[in-house]
C-alpha cells in the first residue's frame, strides 16, 4: 500500500556550485516550493529527484531532493557570533563539566567586572557551573575551561557540525555528507 507523501515531507539538499552543503548543521536544506521557484529561476542544478512529483494544470515536475546553486557562493571565513553558533563550537558541552544539557553560556571575565560578549570571552557552561561560577574570575571561582574560547572558522563549526547528524537523511543526499561519529573530541 503506497501512502502519499506530502511535497512538505521532501525538502531538497542545497549544495554550493562545488557540490559541497552550504551547510551542516544546520543542513542546508529547502522547502519544496523554494526548491521548486529556484529550478524556475535557472538558479540551481538538480542533482537528484524524490518520486513524487508536483502538478499544475499545465505543468509536472518531480520534486528535486538535492539541488547545487549555479553560482558558487563563498563562505563567510567567520561566523557570527550566536549563542547556537557558540553551542557548535563547544559540541554542546559545559565547558566545566561536560555535561550536554541545560546550556547557557558564560563570560570568563564576568560582565560585571569589564568583560564583553565576544567569541574569546564566552563558553557554554551549564547552569549549575555558570551559577557557581557567578561573577567571579575563573581563579577565583577554582573553575576553568576544558578549552579557552576562540573565534571559530566557519570550517570549524562544520567540522563540528558532521558531528550531529539530522534524525532524517535521505539516500539522495548521502553522497554528499561526510558524517562522521568517530572524529576525535
């Protein structure tokens, strides 16, 4: 028994004109009717195609699962800084205990005394840590960073990314994902 599937259940992998995902987490992904108007605008190549299929009175079209844009866009060398792009580069972990949830970040040189919102003064720290912690200095506090805060390339947050893989990726896709559960810490 075939079940429909419904057009919202088939987004399409975007790939940059040199075949690589715009990016990996979150996967560069789009909503069949972006996919679709893209196809329309001459803006993209498909690569691949789901079974299912869209119609208008004088028009069908297979939706397409994997796309890359015509012209190459050129990544950011460096992201911004966002508490998600954040979380990504410490692998969602407490920077001081390790623990992966109830996340919030913390600043080494508390704001109170001076310190600012930038990628080398904020790591992910876990409630409990970032409440012990307060608005002491890490001596202070006997608390330090498994690993001092950087700015991160966007290759980093990537390279980190592969290391969450979506719950759902379609065969289509998989020739162009590089997962891999067993990257070093």
């Amino acid at each position: 028994m075939n079940i429909p599937v419904s057009p919202d259940a088939c987004p399409a992998l975007v790939l940059n004109a040199d075949f690589r995902p715009l990016s990996y987490y979150p996967l560069s992904l789009w909503g069949w009717q972006d996919t679709v108007k893209a196809v329309c605008l001459d803006r993209v190549n498909i690569v691949s195609e789901y079974d299912r299929a869209v119609h208008s009175p004088s028009f069908e079209m297979r939706l397409p699962s994997v796309v890359s844009l015509k012209s190459y866009i050129k990544p950011a060398r460096h992201p911004a800084f966002t508490r998600f792009n954040l979380f990504l580069r410490d692998r969602f972990v407490c920077q001081y205990c390790g623990a992966n949830n109830d996340l919030t970040f913390d600043h080494l040189v508390p704001r109170s005394r001076g310190g600012q919102t930038t990628w080398e003064n904020v790591v992910a720290a876990c409630s409990p840590c970032n409440l012990r912690k307060g608005g002491k200095m890490p001596d202070e506090a006997r608390m330090w960073p498994s690993q001092l805060p950087f700015r991160p390339t966007v290759f980093q947050l990537h390279h980190n990314g592969r290391r969450f893989p979506p719950n759902y990726l379609h065969d289509s896709w998989l020739d162009y994902l590089y997962w891999d559960s067993e990257l070093e810490p």
